[in-house]
C-alpha cells in the first residue's frame, strides 16, 4: 500500500516544485521579447539568435523521457534534485555575457535542469499527496507550469524596461537557489527501482523530437514546402517509427506501451495536448491584434494580455477545490469547453469591435485553463502504476511541451498562410496597408483553435459520464 507524506514539509515541497516548474517554463518564451537587442549586443543575426529559443525547447522536450525514465529507477526526487542544481548553474552561465557560443552552452545547460526537474514534478505530487489533497496539489503545480508557458513576454519587458537582457537569465539564481534550499530539507532520495535502461529508445525518440522540432523553427522562415524542412520531418517520422518498433521489442523500454492501454491515461494526454495548443493561439496572436490590428500602445495592450494569465491564477485554485469535491475529468471538461467558447468568441474580432468582444474572449479562455490545469495533471497520473509515474509524468510534459510548439506553429501558418492568399504573395509580417487580410486570418484562427479545444473536450469527456458527479472519500 502507497504511504503518503504528512505534515508542512509536503507543503514546501509543492512550492519547490511550483518555483521550478514556473521557471523552466518562463525560460521557454522569455527569451522571444529580448532577441532584438541580445542580436544587436551580441552582434549576430536576429534569426541565428533564434536558437537561443528553438535549441532550449528542443534539450528539454528531447530528454524529458529518458530523464522520467530514470527517476522511476533511481529515484525521481533524487533527479529532481539535481536538475535544480543544473538548472541553476546553467541560468548563470547564460547571463554571464560571454558571447553568443558561451549563451548557448549556458541555455544548453538549463535545458537539462529543466528537463530533469519537469518529468519528475508530476509524479513527485502523485506519490506525496493522497488522493483528497491531490487535486489542490495538482493545482498549485498547473498554475505555475501554465503561467510559466504564458507570462514570458510580459515578464521580459518587464525586466528589460529596467535592466540589461543578463537579467532574464540571471533572475532566476536566487529564486533557483532558495527553491534548490527548500528541497533539500524537503525531499528525501526515494527508494530506487531494478531495472535496466533503453539506451537506443532514448536516441531514437530523441532524434525524432529534435528533428521534428528543427522542422517546425525552420518552417515558420522557409515554408513547409522547403527540402531541407521535409528532409528534417522524414527524419522525425523514420525515428519515431522505428522508436515504436524498437520499444515493443524490449524487456525494459524507455516508453512502456504497455501505458497507453490505460484509456485514461492516453485520453489525457491527448488533451493536454489539444488545449495547449489552443493555448498559445491566443499567447502568440493576440498581441499582433492589440497593437498593431488596434493601434493600442504596449503598455494598454500588456494590461489586456495580463487579464489570460490572472484569470488563469484566480480560478485554478477553485479548480483544485472542485477537482478534491467532485469527479475530476468532470471540471477538466468544464475547462475546456470554456476554452473553446473564449475562441469562437474571439472569432467575432474585427478592426472596429468593441474591446469588450476581446476582453470575453480571454476572460472565458483564462477562466478555463485554470480550471482545466489544476485536475487534468490527477487525470493522467492517478490512473498509472507506482512505479511507471515518473516516465508517466514525463510523457505529460512532453504532451504539453509538443502542444505549445505546436499551437504556435499552426497558428502562425494558419495566420500568415491565410494573409498570403488573401495577397496573392507570400507575407510572413502583419500586413499594415490591408489590416482586413489580418482579421481574416485571425479569425480563421480562431476558429481552429475552438475546434481543437473541442477535440481536447471530446478525448476527455469519453473518460467520463459528466452527469454522474461524485464527491471524493
């Protein structure tokens, strides 16, 4: 029988794993708002500068598995541990201004960290918490990850307003550290597993993550019909077939299919998938329609923005609350049918809209990712074996991660791919002389995002029968 732990050391553990995941979530986007004057300061191109972007996402999402994978046999708290300190020294290294080699080497270095401390935070709250407290834990954790994915713009041109670009890295020492404090007198090392580790699943699965991530950056400045872009997804999809071949042909695979057998599991994941991408529609479109669709100045257009990410930290705690009281998938589904009502709300966007249009718009989106962060994460590692959460947790990340790349990827092509037609030339800008090309894309956009959310609706309400609501024991 599991034994959970009792007193406020869990409680301090949460918040280690809040700071961390907020971080190493920040360190994804943060970086998108200072590439202009790190270019200039560091003397390279704005689009080599880019990397800092694409390589850190790309460490990160490629290790999150093997790094799950191996807190599950050597403990997850033990790698949690590390990976704090990792990621620390590597904040460090890439606010030290030694030029752009050393930039990357330090970026390189956090993604690492990152990785390590992100597979192992789910699983972490999973074995540490029972199952009445699980769902305000899991709360507490979703909100940081998603403010992590969704505040670093506005958070970057808060710091650069004040300091040099250093600081976006640097900021996050202290912090690391006392967090880095808190789970050393928090966490114990966990008891190790037997078991041997898949070195070629981890290169496959890898090289298909990489690859498929270098396609989509390349994409977004070449097009996808580029040979050096679809020579990188066939890469993505000759690994990941022979990863799924692989796999099922090992006594100790990084990624035990056997997991996917679990409906709720893979219907979870799924949507957590789905509703991130949705997610980055708005994080990635809506600043283009404040300031330049609207004329707004950056400073009445970041208070906007700031109304996604408030509603988001207001209304996942009583997501949590409803999650401890009520059958959990219930208030995921909840949040996202929300989600997918905020964007065909903001399918109504036009030049002269009122701005309340985009003010329901966000308020019903951000009210439903904060009530869909806090139970999805009890959904999908609740229904798991002990001894698979690490790789379980790890797999949810990378779902997570796989949807903001991927929402941003497809909302930018939907966007500019409907501008360019609408042009009859290919436009890779917002369109200053024809707005109206504009608001043609971005409702289109918009649209698909509703469609997804409701796709994410749909694979988690097939979890569940929404009128049979529960209270938990």
């Amino acid at each position: 029988m599991q034994r959970f732990s009792t007193g406020s050391k869990r409680w301090w553990l949460l918040i280690a794993l809040g700071f961390f995941a907020f971080m190493t979530n920040l360190d994804g986007s943060i970086v998108n708002i200072a590439i202009p004057i790190m270019a200039k300061n560091l003397d390279v191109s704005a689009s080599r500068m880019e990397w800092t972007v694409s390589l850190y996402l790309i460490v990160l999402s490629a290790l999150l598995l093997p790094f799950g994978k191996l807190g599950d046999r050597i403990g997850k708290r033990r790698i949690f541990k590390w990976g704090t300190g990792t990621f620390v020294v590597g904040s460090l290294m890439a606010g030290i201004n030694l030029g752009f080699n050393f930039l990357m080497v330090g970026r390189m270095v956090q993604a690492i960290g990152g990785a390590m401390t992100l597979a192992n935070t789910y699983g972490i709250v999973t074995s540490t918490f029972a199952l009445a407290e699980r769902g305000r834990a899991m709360g507490v954790v979703s909100t940081f990850v998603a403010l992590g994915g969704v505040a670093g713009p506005s958070l970057g041109g808060l710091i650069l307003a004040h300091f040099s670009w250093p600081m976006i890295f640097l900021i996050n020492v202290p912090i690391g550290v006392v967090a880095l404090g808190i789970s050393l007198w928090s966490m114990d090392n966990g008891e190790p597993q037997p078991g041997t580790y898949d070195k070629w699943g981890m290169v496959l699965q890898a090289t298909a993550i990489a690859s498929g991530f270098w396609g989509l950056n390349l994409a977004q400045q070449s097009g996808f019909g580029d040979p050096v872009v679809l020579a990188t997804f066939a890469l993505a999809i000759i690994s990941l077939a022979a990863f799924l071949i692989f796999e099922n042909h090992q006594k100790t695979p990084l990624l035990p299919m056997s997991i996917f057998r679990v409906r709720i599991f893979t219907l979870g994941v799924l949507t957590v998938f789905f509703i991130f991408m949705v997610q980055f529609f708005s994080t990635v479109l809506m600043p283009f329609y404040l300031e330049d669709a609207r004329g707004l100045t950056p400073g009445a257009a970041g208070t906007l923005l700031s109304l996604y990410p408030l509603m988001m930290v207001f209304f996942a705690p009583f997501g949590g609350w409803l999650a401890d009281k009520w059958q959990v998938p219930a208030v995921a589904l909840l949040g996202s049918l929300l989600i997918a009502a905020g964007s065909i709300v903001g399918a109504f966007l036009k030049l002269d809209a009122p701005l309340m249009v985009y003010i329901i718009s966000t308020l019903l989106i951000g009210i439903g990712s904060g009530l869909f962060q806090s139970p999805i994460g009890d959904v999908v590692m609740s229904v798991v074996p002990k001894d698979q959460l690490g790789i379980a947790g790890s797999f949810n990340a990378l779902a997570r991660n796989l949807g903001m790349v991927s929402g941003t990827a497809v909302a930018t092509t939907v966007l500019f791919g409907t501008m360019s037609q609408l042009a009859g030339s290919r436009v890779t800008t917002y369109p200053t002389n024809h707005p109206e090309y504009f608001i043609t894309g971005l409702q289109i956009a918009m649209l698909v995002a509703a469609g997804l959310a409701l796709l994410g609706a749909i694979a988690i309400g097939l979890t569940i029968k929404p009128w049979q609501v529960h209270e938990k024991n």
